[in-house]
C-alpha cells in the first residue's frame, strides 16, 4: 500500500512540476523548421508542456525561469526513427530501460520509434505518454515478422499465420507491422492484406531473396536500410539475383554483385520509391560504419558509446569485428557499396522522398542518443543539405506519425521538445553536437544537469549484466 501511495504521489508530483514551470529562452536564434530560415533574437515563452509565445518582443512571465539565448540556436528535439533497447534482450534486466531512454534525452533525442517491439515497451509508452518517466515519446512496432525464429518476433510461415501474427499486434496496439527476413512472398502478401484492412501501417526490411523490392514497394510499405536496392539495381545481365542488402550483407560472395551494378536505374527507382512511400530511412550511419567503413578497436573505445556496455557485450563486437568475413572483403568494394547507398539517398531526396534519421542501435557498440548526430552526419555527407538532414529527424517524423500540427517545428502552440545549441546547424550540421540544453516536454535540462545523468548511468548499464 505505501507503494502504491508513493508511486501515485511521486506522479502527481512529476506531473504538476512539469505543467507548473514556464520557461522563458530569451534572446535565441530560432530554427523553426517550417522553411529554411533563421527567426534572430527571439524570446520563446514555453509554458504546461507547450510553445506558448515566440516573437522579438514577449514579455516574460514572472516566476518564470529564464534561460539567455543570446549566440545559441534553438531546433525541434530529435526523432530517432529505428532504434531497439538492451533492455529488449531477455538477458538483461527490464530495470534498466528508464535509464536507457534517458541516455537518448541527454542527446537531445525527444521522440523514438521502436522498431522491435515488446510487451514491455507498451508499458513504457504509457508512462512516458502520462509524463510519469523522463523519457521521449514512444512509437513502438509490433514484434518482427519472420520466417524464423530470431527472439522477440512472430514466425510466419503460412498466410494465416502472417494474418494472425497482425490482427494480435493491432489488437495488442502496436503502433506499426515490422517486417525482417525470410518471409516468403506469399506470406507476406497476406500480412499487407490483413494490414490493410484492420488499418495498420506496414514498415521494416524488404528481403531481398523472399520479398523483394518490388512486391514492398507495390505493398506501400516504409522500408528500412534501403534493404533489396542493391538488388533492384542489378544490371539485367548480372550473372547472380543477389547482392548485399540485409543478412546478406554478411557473405563476402555477394560483394562481388557489385561489379554489375547499374547506376542508370537509380533515377528510375528512386521516383517509382517516392510515389510509393516517400518515407525512407536508410540508417545510413550504421550500414555505413558498421559494414561499410573500417574500424578500429581504438576508435570504437574512444567513443562515449563504449562505457555504457557490459564487459560482455564489448568483447563480443571486438571480437566480431576482428573475425567477420566481411573483413575479407576488398575495403574498396565496401566503400563503393557506400558510395551508392549515398547516391540513392540523394536520388530518393531529389524525387521528392522524405528521409528519416534512424540511428539502428544499439547493436555494434553505437549507442543511441549519440548515433543519432552520426545519422545527420551521414545524410549531410550523402549530399543532403544540413538542413534536410535536420528535417529526417524534426519535421519528417512528424509528417509520418501524422503529428505535424503538435510537433516537428518550433511554432506556437507546439509541444515544447526542444533543443538549445551552441551553434548554428544549418551552418555545420555536427552543431547538433554541441548542446546548451533540452526542453522535453517543457521542462528544461541543462547539459550540464543531462551529462551528470550520463556519467550516473554509464556503471550502472555496464554493470546490469552483473547484478542480474
Ligand atoms: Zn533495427
């Protein structure tokens, strides 16, 4: 019973601070995100959770806590639009996903989607949505679809089975359908089908072997890493059908499909991808670095990432990234496959697509919250501008989860999930990097306050293995 007392009092209590503060940003260079501009010298008044007053001229409230703006830029928070949590993996303990979802605040991160989804992220969803946990705003897709069993899914092997496994994640309110691999063409057809019907968005891998391009770009579904491109970019008198998208990617014979590629079909495939959905996230920084770019023992330590993860789960990557077959894979054919991956970005922005920033963590050692600057990074150097990788991860996500009239843009009226930085991004899109403070939900954290958290929840995520 006490408890329960205190757990109802302690989310009163989180709920009254957050409407009771009024925050004002005075003096700041707002980036709303509408169009490509700069509003210089403005004062934002943020008040119960919401945008409630910009202009060069507002009056501060009294009581209000007033943060100077002057030289800082003030930008939407961030969606990461693919992420999964450690503590999805049933090896370590659920107790440590409140700190997980702060590692992403502390990095600006104000909404996720998850793209694996578990009984446990619901939960998570609801408390953050009640403001009862410092956490982003969820989205959370259904348990994978598969052909075989890979943890945390729905096998799928028959049409039925497929029809099941989507009217259960509906009923159990899943945010999306999330597709992975060896689904049989099919299969697949019927969960689209049985999608539709009941109204669910379908999002997640196209593959390549099973599905294919084409069937998902027929089925309007979002895809993921521009799964079954490299495929679909075959050149007709290839002698192989496969190439290196998926789990594919982990054979080095398939490197060799790289040789037979046709960069005339990109224009072609990206125009006929927009006019199926122009929602695509490429989780380009991870499929990048991860398979694409060498990487060194040294470096991957010197990342902030590496301390949060248990000695286990350390040695496990270093070890993978020094026995991978892909290392017997010519470091100029990965950087090519790189090479084309950017230009199919580019191509799918230039015919109109909408990118998404997803970070893909936290396997490999890349840690969300940080791997999201990296994903705005890796769209700036796929020839995006900074300002359009800034939109992957504002006013993109918002369009796609249908929010845009309460979130994505700094306007009035708008959810106060917001980002105080140093510098200008529209300049030099790192300045993502360079944090002064995060407004969630209203409520302002300095990064003083949010890297104290980090340092607080470093040990005890690395440590969550030993405990359990
Ligand atoms: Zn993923």
């Amino acid at each position: 019973m006490k408890k329960i007392i205190t757990v109802i009092i302690s989310t009163l209590f989180l709920a009254a601070a957050a409407l009771a503060q009024t925050v004002a940003i005075r003096n700041v260079n707002v980036i709303p995100m509408d169009t490509e501009r700069v509003l210089a010298n403005q004062t934002v008044i943020i008040k119960d959770g919401l945008i409630a007053e910009i202009g060069p001229k507002v009056k501060i409230p009294k009581g209000a806590n007033v943060i100077d703006g002057t030289g800082k830029y003030l930008i939407p928070g961030l969606a990461d639009m693919h992420t999964h949590l450690m503590s999805d993996d049933a090896e370590f303990p659920k107790s440590i996903a409140e700190d997980e979802l702060k590692v992403m605040i502390a990095n600006g991160v104000t909404t996720i989607r998850l793209m694996i989804g578990t009984p446990d992220q619901l939960v998570l969803r609801a408390k953050s949505a009640r403001g009862e946990i410092i956490a982003p705003t969820i989205y959370a897709a259904s348990p994978h679809l598969t052909g075989r069993e890979q943890g945390n899914d729905f096998v799928v092997n028959t049409p039925e089975e497929a029809r099941d496994a989507v009217r259960k994640s509906k009923a159990a309110g899943y945010d999306y359908i999330k597709f992975t691999t060896f689904i049989k063409a099919d299969v697949y057809e019927a969960a689209v089908d049985e999608a539709a019907k009941i109204g669910i968005r379908i999002v997640g891998h196209a593959d390549s072997r099973f599905v294919g391009l084409d069937r998902a770009l027929k089925a309007r579904q979002q895809i993921e890493h521009l799964d079954g491109y490299l495929e679909a970019l075959l050149a007709d008198n290839a002698p192989m059908k496969g190439s290196v998208s998926d789990l594919y990617i982990y054979d080095p014979k398939n490197w060799e499909s790289l040789d037979y590629v046709d960069m005339s079909k990109i224009p072609l495939i990206a125009k006929r991808t927009v006019e199926s959905n122009p929602f695509v996230d490429p989780t380009q920084h991870f499929m990048k670095n991860t398979f694409g770019l060498p990487r060194t023992e040294e470096s991957v330590r010197a990342q902030p990432d590496f301390r949060f993860y248990p000695k286990k789960k350390q040695d496990f990557y270093l070890n993978y990234m020094k026995r991978t077959r892909l290392n017997q894979v010519p470091l100029e054919k990965r950087a090519k496959w790189v090479a084309i991956k950017d230009k199919l970005i580019r191509a799918i922005y230039d015919a109109g697509g909408k990118i998404l920033a997803g970070s893909d963590t936290p396997e490999f050692l890349w840690l969300y919250g940080f791997s999201m600057h990296r994903e705005l990074k890796a769209l700036n150097d796929a020839g995006l501008s900074p300002f359009a990788a800034l939109e992957a991860a504002t006013r993109n996500p918002a369009l796609f989860f249908g929010t845009i009239r309460t979130t994505g843009t700094v306007e009035k009226g708008k959810q106060a999930d917001l980002i105080l930085l140093n510098s200008n991004p529209l300049v030099d899109i790192s300045a993502t990097e360079r944090r002064a403070g995060v407004i969630l939900k209203g409520k302002y954290y300095s990064q003083t306050e949010l890297d104290r958290w980090l340092d607080e929840i470093a040990p005890r995520i690395a440590g969550s293995l030993d405990e359990k």
